[in-house]
C-alpha cells in the first residue's frame, strides 16, 4: 500500500512541494513523516481554535450581534407587507432630541395594535429620498399619513426634517405637487414660549391641506412648557374615531380593547470584563470622507480659555478656543458649534448605586431581537457598541433633566416598594396632573432626584436607557470667531450656569462648568477636548459688504456678531468698502462684564461698525437695556433697514429677542405712520426676504 501511495500523483505534488524547499535529495520516507505530521498539527489546530471558541461563549453571556438598523439594506426589503387588503401607513418625523421620533413610533405601535388592516412604517424624513426630485413620486404614493415634527431655534425645522420641509414648502415641484389621494394628521412639538411656537407643524399642516389632501384631524399643538405628552395623548384619542371609519370594515363591530403602551427595551448583552470596547464616536481621526455632524463628531483640544469677566463679578463668563487643524473640521461665519461633554463623577456614582449596578460592567445594548427583527418602539441605541456602565451614564445618559410621565410610568413598573409604585403611577395619571406640574415640572426636579425619592425602583439597563434617561444632547454655541482671521480655531463665548432650582439643589450648567473648568493647552500638554461638530446656519453676512447692517446682542449674544466683525475686518483689510453698521450691545456694569470691550472699542476705531451703542442696565436708577437703546436710535436704525439693510438679533428668545422685537414693530409703527397690523405684515416681510434674522435661545 505505502508503494502505491508514493506512486500516487498527490504524493508526488507533495514532493515537488517540500522539495523546492529541503532540496532535490529529499527521501520519500521523509516527505511521508513531514506530510503527516503537518497534517496531524492542522488537525490538533482546528480541534484547538473549536474548544477556545465554546470555552469564550461560556465566559460572555450572549454573543456581539450587529444591530439591523446597523446593517445595509435593501430598499424594497422596507417596504410594509401590502398584502390581504391591508393598508399603508406612513408615520413620519422630524426631530432634534428624540422625542418626536418616540411619538411616531408610540403612534406606530398603537395603530398595529388597534388595526389589523394597517401596514404601519416609520420614517425618518431624512430618509425618506435620496434626491430632491424623488419627494414627487414617493409622496404621490401615500394615502395614509401623520407627521410628528418639531420646531427648533427661531421657527426652524430639525435637522433632520430641513430639506423635506424647504422641497416641500419652497421648492417649485413641491408647491405644485396634488395629493388628493393623501388622509393625514399632522402632530407638532414646541414651546409657547418661543415666538414662533410649534411653526414648522402648522406650516407643514396648511401646505398638505392647499395641495389637496385630506386633514383627518386637527394640527396638535404640543407644548412642551407644560406636559407635551399629555397633548400627544390628547391628539391620539381624537383620532381613534377618523381611523374607525378607515381602517375598520363596515361590518366590524368589535369594540377596540384598551391599549397599554409596552414599556421600550433594548436587548441587552452582558461582555466578559477582558473585552475590549469599541472606539467610541469622538474619534480624533478623521476616517476617510466620513461627514462630521452630530452623529459623527470629532475630538478637539482646547488651545485657550480664559475668564472674560473682572473680579469685581459674581458671575463667570469664558472664552474658549477649539483647535480644529487636522481634525477636517471646517465651519463659516455665523455657525453653530455643538460639544458634548460628560455627566459629572459624583453624579454618575450615585446612579450607579441607584440602578444597583457596578460601573464597571461591559455591555451593550440593541434594539433588535438576537434573530435580527426589531423590537417595536424602541429608538435607535444611543450608543456604540459595548462599553461600560460607567462610560454609558457619562456619555450618554441625560440625568440632570426633569423625567417624562413615560419614564415615571417606567420606573413604576420596576418600584418593588408598592407605595412608591402607587405614588409613580399617581404622579402619571389624569388626577396626579398638577402634582406632576408641581413636584416635577415647576420644581425642576431632576431625573437623579426622582430616582433618589424611589430607591426601590431599579429598572434593568435595557429599561433604563430605553425608557427612562433620555439621550445626552449635544450644546450647541453660536461660534465667536471667522475663519477669515481663525480658520485652524473655533471660539466660543459662554456664561457660566450655577445656581439654585426649587428643590434647594445647585445646578451647574454641563457645558458651562465643563469650560469654567477646562486646561487649555496653552497651560499644560495634558489639555481638556470634547467631540464637537459644526451645524450650518442661515445667520450670515450680506453676500454685498457694502449693505447696511444693524445688530443687536447682549451678553453672550454677541457672540456671533464678534465673528461677522473679523469677517469685516478681514474684507477691509482687503480693500473692500463697508456699508455703514450699527451694534448694539448690553451688559450690567462696564467694570464687570463688559466682555470683549478693547476689541470692539478697535472694530470703531477701525471703522469696521459705525457706531457702538452699549446699554448698562445695572449703572443707573433705572435700568436700561438694548431695546430702549434702539428705540432712541429709532429712524437711523430704520433708515438703514429700509435701505435694504439687514437685521440681526442674537441672545434669550423669551426676553430680550420678544423685547426687541415688540420695539421693531413699535419704530415701524412710528416711522411709516401705519396700523399696528400693517407694521406687523411689514416686520413680517422683512423676516420673509430674510433681512431679519434671529440667532435666539
């Protein structure tokens, strides 16, 4: 038999194989011994690498399953099943923070559970087309739809919803599109508290009406200054009987069961202790042409920082440099910048001994079932791959805001002690309306301060992070510097937060402490960074230099006017001929917070503004601030605005910015000699050609 095996064409190959490496002399009872050896090593190998494989399944408790939303898909695998007569249901949503995202997919949920005959889908509106001119045809498409989009800054739609909302409000296609065939509800988030309160939902609602189609229910107006989801749940019910009539057949007469949202809960896998996490988002490399936006930040160091108030304040205000170069950060005059910082130790720790929990524990959290399928209502994981406890509730867990009834509803659930259960489960109901107003919502109570009144309730992590403690946001900065003068640095004016709530506890800013307290690298190698990104704004400079321009920011509100007036330096530098500019300034006391006085006193020495007016409201017997200012300077300020000038306002919305613009309407009013309706159409067309301009918070 071996005589056969030598003589064997495989033998042979073999040969001629080791051969070439031990030399032509090589006997064939060598080849055989080597042959066979190597094989019984391959062998042993595999059996090895088997054992090593069972033995570390033992070790972690479910294996690392990549998320389906993580997952490249099909387009046509989206698509609900239209099959045995069922009807499609588009729920879409436009969001800054995740809670109109939450209510579409509650939407969702509830619809599946009361109508059999509904194909339910959800839809980011970011996601809805890849182009433009696919809105027409998709949206043509649609017979049943609710849209749950939020108001964001001055009247603006979300980030997410920006280009839908502009295609389909401005865009010549979207204006002349027909959508007789369309039923819809349109459910709006806000606050009554900014001027242009829950704009983009009623705007949205009056454009699906003009282009045809069919208003199922009356626009909900959220507000989210009291108890947004007590009008989402208000919304919900008015329009269970317009559904009835849709999605129920004639000869249905069974009587709907009451429904009980199920509490969200991400799939949660335990790791082994020795694994080794996944590079969180704040990667300080660029990875290729990847976008730099809020979900995709970038590192940055902070090159300086240093306090802009005098000693004689007692309160703190600071300017702060990002170094950008490398980073393939870039941003333009007039944008946004966005840092997320990291909940405070202390806080963290008291957390973590609330939930029970060791910091130290690996996990991860997905929001699909091990088999892949979606777990219904749960909003996307609000973070990457595994990571520990630790890291998870100071990344990304929002501990400091007062808690949604939904999380209340949650924490009940969970509360082994049943009068704290009774008390939570109180606190979310009809009758315990005012005391959640009251012992919550006024109070300012934090998520930790609720947790501490209920210890017994100790949710599991996929309950936590999906139902209870809502995604940290990032905060966003008006950025204080041009990239004429500051291309490789982003600066950023910011006022300390410190101070009391309701409930006795001092509540420090995230952000603004985080700066208050940042090591610039100008002072140590061993600098403070956070992940930061640029989001774009529409408060720009006239494309024309030579147009008059009028601006109004106290306080930290001159933080983007600091950035127009390097821009300006720059072009004069240039030789480019400025039109004429007023700035309007404010603060309490020019020895305490008169914050950048010897650059701005330069810009009018420079001629780079006309005139600088500042209003100190604490010097005098009587306060003064910005809009009495204009007001003295009424017909030059107007003058300029009807000389196609252009307006800017920058700082709070629901003080100075209302203040300032009740003075507008009061100067045209005066000005032109007109009706108060008719100064406020032509307030309003200046907003409408865009030469009124608000960066407001």
């Amino acid at each position: 038999m071996s005589s056969g095996l030598y003589a064997s064409g495989v033998f042979k190959e073999v040969k001629s194989i080791f051969g070439a490496f031990l030399g032509d002399t090589v006997s064939d009872d060598v080849v055989l011994v080597i042959a066979t050896t190597s094989l019984a090593l391959a062998v042993g190998f595999v059996v090895l690498v088997w054992r090593k494989t069972t033995s570390d399944q033992g070790k972690e408790l479910k294996p690392l399953v990549i998320p389906k939303s993580l997952m490249a898909k099909d387009e046509e695998d989206e698509d609900v099943d239209l099959g045995s007569g069922k009807t499609r249901v588009s729920i879409f949503f436009g969001t800054q923070t995740g809670t109109a995202e939450g209510f579409a997919k509650a939407l969702a949920e509830e619809i599946k559970a009361r109508y059999e005959k509904a194909a339910v889908k959800v839809i980011d509106l970011d996601d809805y087309a890849a182009d433009d001119d696919q809105y027409e045809e998709k949206l043509k498409k649609e017979t049943l739809s609710f849209f749950c989009v939020a108001t964001y800054g001055d009247g603006e739609p979300t980030d997410n919803a920006a280009r839908f909302y502009k295609w389909f409000t401005e865009g010549t296609e979207g204006n002349n599109i027909g959508l007789q065939k369309l039923a819809y509800g349109v459910f709006a988030l806000g606050n009554r508290q900014y001027e242009h309160f829950n704009k983009i939902g009623i705007v949205l609602d009056e454009e699906l009406s003009k282009k045809g189609a069919k208003r199922l229910i009356e626009v909900g107006l959220g507000d989210d200054d009291q108890s947004i989801e007590d009008d989402f749940n208000a919304w919900k019910e008015s329009l269970w009987p317009e559904l009835d009539k849709l999605l129920r057949g004639e000869d249905d007469t069974s009587v709907a069961t009451p429904y009980t949202a199920a509490i969200p809960e991400y799939r949660l896998v335990i790791h082994d202790p020795s694994f080794t996490p996944e590079k969180s988002m704040d990667s300080s490399v660029a990875n290729g042409n990847a976008a730099i936006d809020i979900h995709h930040p970038r590192r940055a160091d902070v090159a300086v920082q240093r306090e802009l108030h005098t000693p004689e304040s007692d309160r703190s205000c600071i300017h702060l440099e990002f170094d950008i170069a490398g980073t393939g950060i870039t941003y333009e005059t007039g944008d946004h910048v966005g840092v997320y910082v990291e909940n405070h130790a202390e806080i963290v720790e008291e957390v973590g001994k609330l939930l029970g929990r060791s910091l130290d524990l690996v996990f991860s959290i997905h929001a699909d079932k091990e088999d892949g399928s979606p777990l219904g209502s749960s909003l996307p994981p609000p973070f990457p791959g595994p990571c520990t406890l630790g890291t998870a509730l100071a990344k990304y867990a929002d501990l400091l805001n007062p808690p949604r009834k939904s999380a209340l509803v949650a924490l009940a659930a969970y509360a082994t002690e049943p009068s704290e259960a009774k008390k939570l489960k109180h606190l979310t109901s009809p009758d315990g309306k005012d005391e959640y107003s009251q012992w919550i919502a006024a109070s300012q109570r934090s998520l930790l301060e609720v947790m501490s009144a209920f210890p017994s309730a100790k949710p599991p992590l996929g309950v936590f992070f999906a139902a209870i403690a809502p995604r940290l946001q990032p905060r966003y900065y008006s950025i204080s510097s041009s990239p004429r003068l500051a291309p490789n640095r982003v600066h950023v004016t910011c006022a300390l937060v410190y101070g009391p709530t309701p409930t006795g506890r001092i509540h420090k800013g995230l952000c603004s402490t985080w700066m208050k307290n940042a090591v610039p690298a100008e002072k140590s190698r061993e600098c403070s960074g956070a992940p930061i990104f640029i989001r774009a704004s529409n408060f720009k400079l006239p494309s024309n230099p030579s147009t008059p321009i009028v601006m109004v920011g106290p306080g930290t509100g001159l933080a983007p006017f600091r950035g127009f007036l390097q821009e300006r330096m720059a072009l004069k530098e240039d030789g480019v001929e400025l039109g004429q500019s007023l700035l309007f300034f404010g603060c309490r006391n020019r020895r305490m917070d008169f914050i950048y006085e010897d650059e701005l006193n330069n810009f009018a020495d420079q001629g780079v503004i006309s005139e600088l007016i500042v209003a100190f409201s604490r010097e005098g017997a009587q306060k003064e601030y910005v809009q009495h200012k204009i007001l003295e300077k009424a017909a030059q300020v107007w003058n300029l605005i009807k000389e196609e000038g252009y307006l800017y306002v920058c700082g709070d919305a629901k003080g100075m910015a209302r203040d300032v613009h009740r003075t507008l309407h009061t100067i045209v009013q005066e000005q032109e000699g007109v009706s108060s309706s008719e100064a406020e159409a032509i307030v309003k067309k200046l907003q409408t050609e865009g030469r009124y301009l608000r960066d407001v918070w």
